[in-house]
C-alpha cells in the first residue's frame, strides 16, 4: 500500500512538472482583449456616473378627474463618465415616462417627461418613477403627487 501512495505521488509530481513546462503562457494573451481591458479600467477609474435633477417630486396641487398632468424632470449629468437611462418605470400604467435613449455626456442635460392621466384615480395620489441608470445607487426615484377631485355623476 505505501509503495503504491509513493508511486502515485511521483507520478502526479511528474505529470504536473511536465505539463507546467509545455505551457507558454504569454503566448495565450490575446492583445485585442489586453486593449479592451485596459479601456475599461480607465473608464472605471472615473467613477460612477452620477446625476443632478432639477427636482426629485412634483405636486400637481388639484386637477379635476380625467384631466392629463404633464411635468418635465431635467436631469444632469454631474460625473465624469456618460450618464445612461436603460429604463423609466412609472409605479402604474396611468403615468408614463419618456426618457434619453442614448447617453449623456458629463455636463450635459436631458429632459424626462411625464405625463399622468387622472382618468380613474380620484383623490389623493403618490406616483413614482423608478430610473435604472449607471449610477453608483443603480436606480434613481421621481415623484408627482397631488389631489383629484372625483368626477360628479
């Protein structure tokens, strides 16, 4: 049995030394993928993209039932790498966003538009949209909120 360990172990020794030495490794390194790399590591060592609103909530104040609310949310981007929107969620099917598709570039601005149909919602109403962006939070909150007085029969 202990011969049969010690053999084992000089074969697994031999074996790993043999194929260690067929190896070149810089030989693998594709330089495309280097220079892809070393792109991204620059555009991480910038940071996280960060964003500057003109405001985070709008109150509507009082509308009548059936009446469409519209706001503009102005977005800035305040970092030093591109600001990007991949999406704008209104927490219901009655307020929808219109967002930038493509990038903003550091100190640029864009607009966010808003649009809340009150058809259905009487009184009281919170709204939100939630913005997945490249932010170091990952997602940003805007809110409309106001009252609706219900229509009368």
């Amino acid at each position: 049995m202990r011969k049969t360990v010690i053999i084992a172990s000089l074969f697994s020794t031999l074996f790993v030394t043999i194929s260690c030495t067929n190896s070149n490794a810089k030989a693998k390194i594709n330089e495309e993928n280097l220079e892809q790399a070393k792109s991204r590591d620059s555009e991480i060592q910038k940071g996280a993209a960060t964003i500057a609103f003109d405001k985070v909530e709008y109150d509507f104040g009082t509308v009548n039932e059936g009446d469409i609310v519209e706001t503009t949310f102005k977005v800035t981007n305040a970092g030093k790498t591109d600001l990007i929107i991949t999406n704008a969620q209104a927490s219901c099917g009655c307020t929808v966003p219109t967002w930038p598709k493509e990038p903003i570039k550091p100190g640029d601005s864009a607009d966010i538009e808003v649009s809340f149909n009150t058809s259905g919602k009487p009184n009281r109403q919170n709204k939100t949209i939630t913005l997945t962006t490249n932010t170091e939070s990952g997602r940003e909150i805007l809110t409309l909120k106001g009252s609706v007085i219900p229509k009368t029969n």
